[in-house]
C-alpha cells in the first residue's frame, strides 16, 4: 500500500552523476549568438577621417609660468 522509501546510498549515487544536456544547451546558444554577431562587427565602413597635423608649441614671453609652495606662496 505505502511505496517503498529507497536508501540514502541511492540518493547519493543519482546526485553523484553531473547533467551536461543544460551545459551544451548553453555552448550552443553562446555559438549561434557568437556567429550572428561576429559580421556584424565586421563590417565596415569607408570613412576619410582628417589628416593629424602635429606642430611643436613655441614657448612665447606671453606665457605665464606659476608655482605654488607647499606652505601655499605663489611664485611666479
């Protein structure tokens, strides 16, 4: 009448065995979406950006060249 209560040694044998079906489900999720996505950052697009022109800064008398102590005086 009552089903029979099955040993602790049982349990212990079916928790032991480790369920791969949801790890390769998710491999194969984490697949499609990296295949859909890599032409996706692919492509490209033809841009003319300006060329960098650089020119070294010339120190000019106009510049005002400042320091601070650590006691706070200005010094110029």
């Amino acid at each position: 009448m009552y089903a029979e209560v099955p040993d602790g040694e049982a349990e212990d044998e079916l928790a032991s065995a480790i369920n791969t079906t949801p790890l390769v489900d998710v491999m194969l999720v984490l697949l499609i979406i990296f295949l859909i996505t890599i032409p996706v950052v692919t492509h490209t697009v033809a841009l003319q950006l300006p060329k960098d022109v650089t020119q070294p800064r010339q120190t000019k008398p106009d510049n005002v060249n400042i320091a601070i102590t650590k006691d706070g005086d200005l010094l110029e």
